[in-house]
C-alpha cells in the first residue's frame, strides 16, 4: 500500500512537470500570432524604449545668482501683467526646440507684453511706478531736448554700456529651463552685451558713430554695478564730449505668481523676436535728477516711432523711482531687450529692430544724412 502511494505520488509529479513544459511550448509557438493580432498603432508604441535625454547646453557653472539690487528699475520677478490686462501671446506651439528638454525641465511661458495685438491699436501707454502724473502725449508736444550742437562728425555719438553685463538668455532652440537656473553668465555671447554688439554693428553700419563698453559692470560685485557703469560712463563722456546719447542695455526677468518664467514674444517680418521696453528712472528716490522729464521726452519719442515702424516690439514705457545714472545726459536711456526666458537670437533680433528705429529717430531729429 505504501508502496502504491509513493509510486501514485511520481507519477502525478512527472504528469505535472510533462503539462507545464506542453503549455510553455504552446505558448511560445503561440506568439506569433498573438503579435499578428495587436493593431500596427499599439504595437508601434509597446515597440518604444524610454530614452534618457542629455542634460541641454545651459551653461550653469558660470552664472552668478541673481541678487536684489536697489537701484534696478527692471530686474522685477513680479508679474508685471497685473498692471493691466494684456492679451495673449504667440502660440508657444510654432518655437518648438530643436534640443530635448532634460528631465525636471520646465517650460517657458511665451506672452505678448505689449498692450495690443493689432497694429491699429498701437499707442503710447506707461507703466508708472512713481508718484508722479504723466501723459505722454504732452511729451511728445515738448521740444526735443539733444541737440548735436559741438559735435564731431568722427566722434562717437552713442555710448552703449551694460550696467547688468551678466543678464543672459536662453540658448538658440530652447525653451525650457532647469528650477536652479539663475539665468547669469559670465560668456558675453550668451548674455545682453551680444545684444549690445548687434545694436553697435547695426548702428555704425547707419552712419551713427557708437562707442560699445563691453565691460560687465555687475561682475564682481553685483550690488555695486550701477556706481561702476557710472564711472565707466563718466570716463567716457570726458574722452568723447560729442556723446549725446547712452543705451544702458539690460534685459527683464519675468516670473508669473507661481514661478513661472515667462518670455517676451512677437513676430515682426515673419520672425520670432525678443519685445523691448524703454526703462526711464526719476528722481523721486532722491537721486540728483531734477532734468529726469527731458529724458522722458526722449523715451516717448522713440517709443512712437518704435510703435509706427515695427508695431508689437516695444513694451509700454517703463516710469521708475530710481535714476539709473540718466541723470548723465538728456539722451541716457535703460532699454531692457527681452527677458530671461527669450532666446539669445530672439534677444538680438529684437536689437536690431530697436538700432534701426533709433537710428532714424536720430536721423529725423538731427537731420543726419
């Protein structure tokens, strides 16, 4: 008996072991047509292997993180669309970037800045930050105050400097960034001076003589950058009195409420191009700067020809309690040229465009050839 169990008992393991081998057969036999079975669609998508995308070209190592500065009108990470109700921007679809995005990347958020979509609607409009009451059409109602009286044909009349040289951009087909990103670096090709350079270039080759400081005036101390463009800019005036005009170029760091980095956008001429905006300081902080309306009435000028010629590229004017040293010249301007979340060459599209336009407001004004 005990021996007819035990015998009972090796048969039934050898009739399992003989069952689970024709069922692992039949199934492996089976598998080419369960696979004609699937759709082409799905079995495409189970087809696909995660990828692990490269780190993108940022350029982090060298930045320099972003520290409050008291006398910057521009470097505002508040959302300054709460000021007015502005439209909506180009649809983010048609800048789709050429490099993939690592991972933890966020995207940028692409806006249109300026108050209107239609070019009809172009006008003068300000964003005052200052106690004082303006109305920019009465500038533009104020007699021009640059005159060229005294200065020579040879001589540089436009000093470009950069009083924030580390502001940089994003890479050429990105529009994504890492959350540590401080968006700084100490390569000018990445940063506003390679702005400076397309407006200088752009400028001279219009006849308009330029002097372009590419000195990064915030490296190394960030906090004391606006005293050390001022002296740059003051060394510069005694060597070259037939200066009238200055261009303190920056670019704008724009974040929504919840963190968000957002860029300037507009087309113009079937491009993709970085908006600017006018920065005018006063003297409402205390700075020595009785003269600040004659520098408005510089901004208002050229913010309605910018407004007539490339309708959609300047922001409202910007009206500060700050002066940002223009209290060194009537002609002394801040323009911020995109924000953190452009592209370099959006950037630089967008200062061609302003080189031009300024270049003929100083045409039409000074009746230059």
């Amino acid at each position: 008996m005990q021996w007819t169990l035990q015998r009972r008992r090796a048969l039934y393991k050898a009739g399992a072991v003989l069952l689970g081998t024709a069922m692992l057969c039949g199934s492996f036999f089976a598998v080419p047509y369960i696979a004609s079975a699937i759709p082409s669609d799905l079995a495409d998508r189970l087809a696909e292997t995660p990828r692990n995308p490269p780190l993108a070209a940022l350029h982090t190592e060298n930045r320099r993180p972003q520290t409050a500065d008291p006398d910057e009108s521009s470097v505002d990470t508040s959302d300054t669309s709460g000021d007015v109700a502005e439209p909506s921007g180009p649809d983010e679809s048609s800048s789709a970037p050429t490099l993939p995005p690592p991972a933890g990347a966020l995207t940028v958020l692409a806006e249109n800045f300026c108050w209107y979509t239609d070019p009809a609607d172009a006008a003068l409009n300000v964003i005052n930050r200052t106690d004082y009451a303006v109305d920019l059409a009465d500038y533009l109602r104020r007699s021009y105050p640059v005159s060229l009286s005294g200065a020579q044909a040879d001589e540089p009349l436009v000093l470009i400097y950069h009083t924030h040289g580390s502001e940089s951009y994003l890479p050429a087909g990105v529009d994504y960034y890492l959350p540590e990103e401080d968006f700084r670096s100490e390569d000018a090709s990445e940063t506003v001076v390679a702005v400076g350079d397309v407006i200088a270039e752009t400028l001279e080759s219009l006849g308009i003589p330029v002097l372009h400081d590419r000195v990064m005036h915030d490296l190394p101390d960030f906090n004391n950058a606006y005293a050390d463009s001022r002296a740059a800019a003051r060394k510069a005036l005694a060597a070259h009195p037939s200066i009238r005009y200055i261009l303190d170029i920056h670019r704008d760091s724009i974040f929504t409420q919840d963190d968000r980095c957002e860029k300037t956008l507009t087309t113009i001429g079937g491009k993709q191009t970085a908006q600017l905006m006018l920065v005018v300081g006063t003297d409402q902080d205390g700075a020595v700067h009785p003269n600040w309306r004659q520098n408005l009435t510089v901004a208002t000028h050229l913010q309605q020809l910018l407004n007539e010629t490339y309708p959609t590229l300047a922001r409202p004017v910007n009206l500060r309690s700050s002066a940002f040293n223009q209290a060194l010249l009537p002609g002394a301007l801040l323009v911020e040229v995109g924000s953190c979340g452009n592209t370099v060459e959006e950037a630089k599209e967008a200062g061609r465009l302003f080189a031009e336009t300024f270049a003929s407001l100083l045409r039409k004004k000074h009746a230059l050839p």
